[in-house]
C-alpha cells in the first residue's frame, strides 16, 4: 500500500513537473509569454490567436543562465521520472523479490531531484537580464521581471519542487528503539536476551 501511494505520488510529481517545463506561461505580458523551452505571442486583447515556439536545444536558448537553469530543470525531471519509474517497479514486484520496501536509494534520488530543480529555479530569473527578455519584458533586470507578471507555469514548478523536497523528509523510514533489538531465544533456560543491533 504505502510503495502504491509512492509511485502514485511519485508519477504525480514527475507528470506536473513536465507540463510546467513546457509550459510557455513562467513570464508572461499582455501580448507575449515565454518559459524554459517555449515562447508564445499573440495580438492584443486576442489570446485565441497565438503563434508559438521551441527552443530546440541549448544552442538557441538565448542566454548562458538560461542554459544552465534548463540543463538544471531538465536533469531533475529526469531524476524525479528515474525515481518514479523506481517506485512504481518496487510497488509492483514481488515482496518476497524486494523486502525492504521501505528504505532503497529512492529518497536520495527524490532529494536530488528536489535539489537539482530547486537550483534551475533559483538560476531562470538570472535570464530576466538578457536581451530576449528585455524585448518581451521591457526594462527587466537580474531577478526583476519588468512589465512581465509571473505566470503560472513558474508558479507550478515552485509547487512542485517543495513537494518534491517534502516527500523524502516524509517518507525516510522511521526507527524505532524496538526495531533496533536482536532477540536471541535460548531454549535452555527459556529466557529471552534483547541485544541492541549493531548498525553496519
């Protein structure tokens, strides 16, 4: 049951995490939009009517903190999809094939994950400087968006990256004193010995 709620949880987090990278909508105007790997633009006053772009690779990304804040965010979809594909194989696999259901590399991976997101969006509003966005933005700076509002595709990344981070906190497995005990039966005096478990 709790692996099922973890990979449910798990996809959840890796599905909202794409949708925001490719969403257009992190800064955003009256006529223009832009986000890590899309752009949109539109007529005033006719959002029905946008033309929209990509940004194919890292080569036409048009600023240097641009680039490392979509390596940043791209390496930690990956991670958090790499995290959810290793939940859902431990939710699904046999117990006697996998006992130790509660432990596993994956809230490293998930806190990596977190991390690695958490420092692309911290990088992103550097871009805010370059002149892409002081054309869309108009009189925007270093961490100061100008007449750009934020949009909500920003907003969504932030959400999912203190989830993200949250869950390895609430999923690191919880040890109590009695499972620190080895108990040894001695069938000759029928007594039981409690031996505090040596950690390896």
């Amino acid at each position: 049951m709790v692996g099922s709620v973890g990979a449910a949880l798990g996809l959840s987090l890796t599905c909202i995490s794409a949708l925001s990278l490719i969403s257009p909508a992190w800064f955003q105007t009256t006529t223009f939009s832009f986000g890590v790997l899309t752009y949109c633009s539109w007529p005033q006053g006719d959002n029905s009517n946008q033309s929209c772009g990509t940004f194919r690779s890292l080569d036409d990304i048009p600023d240097f903190a641009w680039k490392v804040s979509a390596a940043m965010l791209l390496g930690g979809w990956l991670l958090l999809a790499f995290n959810a594909v290793l939940l859902l194989s431990w939710a699904l696999a046999p117990k006697g094939l996998c006992p130790r259901r509660g432990s596993g590399p994956m809230p490293g991976v998930q806190a990596a994950a977190a991390i690695t997101t958490i420092v692309g969006l911290l990088v992103f509003p550097i871009s805010l400087a370059s002149p892409f966005a002081k054309e869309a933005c108009i009189a925007s700076s270093m961490y100061h968006s100008g007449q750009c509002q934020l949009g909500w595709g920003y907003v969504t990344a932030i959400f999912n990256a203190v989830l993200a981070s949250l869950l390895p906190v609430i999923r690191w497995p919880c040890v109590t004193e009695a499972q620190q005990m080895t108990i040894f039966f001695f069938s000759d005096t029928e007594s039981i010995i409690l031996v505090p478990e040596i950690s390896k």
